[in-house]
C-alpha cells in the first residue's frame, strides 16, 4: 500500500451474487464496495478499495482499475457467494444466503491506509474486525458504514437479522451510519425512521441515513429530512443502499448534510433504473435535481 492520501476508501469483500427474480436468475459482481467505488469514482473523486475475493473473479478488480480506483486485494480460495431471492416484485422484500466467504478484514489490510473519507461496506457479521474499524478511528477521516455487515448473522447458509452486542462499541466510532428501514426498526424498536435514525444517532453517529422502498432520510441532530427516489424504472434494487451511502459520503467532502442527501438520492435513482453499478454521466444527476429536487 502506497502513501497517497484518497478521496474515498471503500473497505469491504466483493461478493459473487446469485439474484433470483420472478422474471429468472443471474449472476452478477456484487458486494457494497463494487456499488460503492463505482460511484464515487465516477464523481471525480480519488478512490481505493480494500477487499478480499477469489483470483478467478478478479475482473470486478480489472473494471475497477479502468475507472483509476487503486485496489488493495488479498486474493482468498473463495469469494463470498451470496444468493438474493426475491419472491415477489417487492424489492424490498428478499431472502439472502451465503455459501461461502472470503474471511475478515483485519488491522494489518488498513493499518496503511489513508483517505479524507472511509466506507465501510460489508456483507454480514465477522467480515471486518473491530480492532480494524478502531484502528480507522485513530485516521483524520470521515467514517461511515453500513449497518447491514453487521446485523446479518449466517445460520448455515442463511443470513438472519440477529442482536448486535457490539454496536454501541462500533456506532461510537462512526460519523456516519447507513441503515435501511427494516435493519434500523430491527436495532432500536421504532417503526417511524425519523425516530429510528434519533435512536441510533444517540450512540455516536453525528449523521444517520436511512433508506427505505421510496427514498432516503438524514439525521444529524437538528432534526431530519427526507426526500424520495425518483427511478423510472427499477431494474437494479441490489446495491440501492451500498451506492446511496457512497455517494453521500462522498458529496459530504465538499457539501452540507441536505445538499449530499439530495446528491446521494438523485444518483441512486438513476442507479436503480440498471442492474449492476452506476455508469451514467454526471450531468445526467444534475438534471434530475433539476427536475425533481428544486
């Protein structure tokens, strides 16, 4: 690992995803740090990413390189499997199982590692250690993370929803913490995501984000707001949260909380509308603020 200093560091095992939809199955390059640094990257902005993925799959690796992301990798016998089933046309109703992982993150894969901003993207419990996320702490940098590497548990194969004895340990290190509607009632009990976001805000983050079927809620302490997804069609739900806390915390270098919420919900819009990463032009966010959000 180099000395530079990143825009966006993006941390996290690439996952190899099955989707099962009413309309078939794929197979396509998952895990949140692929959304994620294909977004921020295509936002101008200096990206890295650290992840752990088997070597036959290291074509998410070359895509990456093309778009300048530098990648720090440890190649492992397997990348993490995971299989989303999605029985009905609710994309937010889905059953999630893994087969098999790439192992945890740990101190020595970020001890070097330097960035104005860090996302922590995993899959599931035990992916990242928190000695590691600790070590993160001690860096000048925007920390953020996605609740859902932490609250999935696997049972076998599947992937349940199970307490967090560490999360107060882990909230209190973040600045930024992303959940979606379900996992952020799942954690504090509350149904209403503005109250739910309050709750998890009190155990350190000075920002909450919460996505759900229709847009994306911020908190930070002075109260929320919200604003819708404006997709016209939805045609890539896996990967909705992965790039909209990116995106966000990426604009949050350069823009206040509303102005990167707005950022964050207008380029995961456009996001949804394909499957795979987001690959659309600038401009083309731009103007849906334009449209939407003015």
């Amino acid at each position: 690992m180099n000395n530079k200093v990143y825009d966006v560091a993006c941390i996290g095992n690439y996952t190899k995803d099955t989707i099962i939809t009413p309309n078939g199955t794929r197979c396509v390059d998952g895990g949140a740090i692929n959304y994620a640094a294909h977004a921020v990257a295509r936002m101008n902005l200096g990206v890295s990413v650290v992840t752990h993925l088997a070597d036959e799959d290291r074509q998410v690796i070359d895509r990456l390189e093309e778009l300048g992301v530098d990648c720090y990798v440890e190649y492992t016998p397997s990348s993490t499997l995971m299989k989303l089933e999605y029985p009905n046309h609710n994309v937010d109703q889905r059953n999630l199982s893994v087969t098999a992982t790439a192992g945890e993150i740990g101190v020595e894969d970020v001890r070097d590692l330097q960035a104005r901003a860090m996302v922590i993207g995993t899959s599931l419990r035990e992916e990242i250690s928190l000695e590691a996320i600790r070590t993160l702490r001690e860096k000048d940098t925007l920390l953020a993370a996605d609740v859902q590497g932490f609250v999935r548990v696997l049972h076998g194969e599947k992937l349940e929803h199970q307490p967090w004895p560490e999360m107060e340990a882990v909230l209190s290190q973040l600045d930024i913490l992303k959940a979606d509607g379900k996992e952020a009632e799942f954690l504090t009990g509350e149904s209403n995501v503005l109250r739910a976001a309050a709750t998890l805000a009190e155990m350190g983050p000075r920002e909450v984000l919460i996505t759900h079927r229709d847009g994306v809620l911020i908190y930070n302490g002075n109260g929320g707001k919200q604003v819708e997804f404006y997709p016209k069609q939805i045609n890539g739900r896996s990967g909705r949260g992965d790039t909209c806390l990116a995106s966000y915390t990426g604009k949050r270098l350069s823009a206040s909380p509303d102005e990167s919420l707005i950022w964050a919900a207008a380029l995961t819009s456009l996001k949804m509308e394909n499957e795979g990463p987001f690959n659309r032009e600038l401009r083309e966010v731009h103007e849906l603020i334009k449209q939407k959000y003015r």
